[in-house]
C-alpha cells in the first residue's frame, strides 16, 4: 500500500497540480496586495471611503428593539438581518479583484508576446502539377494522376 502511495504522489501530474495550486496562493496574495495596498486607497479618496457594510434589513426583531444604527448592533441584539450592503461590498471587492487580475494576465500576455518568436513556416511538401492541377509530392519528377513528366524546379 506504501508503494501505491508513493507512486501516487509522486505522479507527474499529481506534483503539478501542487506547485499550481501553491503559485495560485502565492499569486492571490500578490493580487490581494494589488488591490489592497495600491487601487483601494486611491479609490476610496475617489469614493469618498464608500462602505456598504451597515446597509441592512430587519427580518425580524431581537430581543432590544430596533432602530440599529450598525449590523453589529442588530446582531448584538439578536435581529434576524438581510445583509445587502455586505453582498454589495463584496461584488464590489470581487469586480477590483477580477479588473486587477485582467491587469496583470494582461500585461503578462503582451510580454510573453514580445518574448516569443514567430513560429517558422513549414516548408511545403506538395505542389500542384501544371497538367492536372492535382496536388502531388514535391519531389515528385512525373506526376501519377496524369502521368505528365514534371520540369524539375
């Protein structure tokens, strides 16, 4: 069972599929960074440090009654809550994330272009025989449709 194990484990794709799944922790925390240290603050100046966190409905009463000027209060209290504004800031969260990686891939894309040579173009192995237009083998000294001898070129 050890063997089988360790065959297992150290299969080709086993171990890629661990070194991408780490380099996809390592690449979140880049882009957590992204947004969290470079595109928020400016964003929240532009805003006006926008927060949808205490936007909420009461479901149903606790055991103070309302009004709550905060979730956290209502929560304190008991109150059965429909928490919008925290789906909002979350879409929101998720659409600077999801623009911040487009970035990134993006700009990666256009190096890796500059980077990579242009794929040579195959040398052709067929060409047309100029009696009956078919295609034939390059080298080919008498064409075996039409049976034409062929000019060597």
């Amino acid at each position: 069972m050890f063997k089988e194990f360790k065959e297992f484990a150290l299969k080709g794709n086993v171990v890629d599929m661990a070194v991408g799944i780490i380099l996809g922790v390592a690449f979140g925390a880049i882009i957590k960074s992204l947004v969290d240290d470079l595109l928020m603050p400016p964003l929240g100046l532009i805003l006006g440090s926008a927060d949808f966190t205490n936007l909420f409905l009461i479901v149903k009463e606790g055991a103070t009654p309302g009004p709550f000027a905060t979730l956290a209060d209502a929560h304190k209290a008991g109150a059965v809550t429909i928490n919008y504004g925290l789906f909002i800031n979350t879409i929101v969260n998720f659409l600077i994330v999801a623009f911040a990686l487009f970035l990134v891939i993006r700009n990666m894309n256009e190096i890796r272009r500059r980077t990579e040579k242009p794929a040579a173009e195959a040398a052709p192995t067929t060409k047309e025989c100029p009696y009956c237009l078919s295609s034939i083998a390059i080298k080919a000294t008498r064409c075996p449709n039409c049976t034409s001898e062929l000019k060597s070129s």
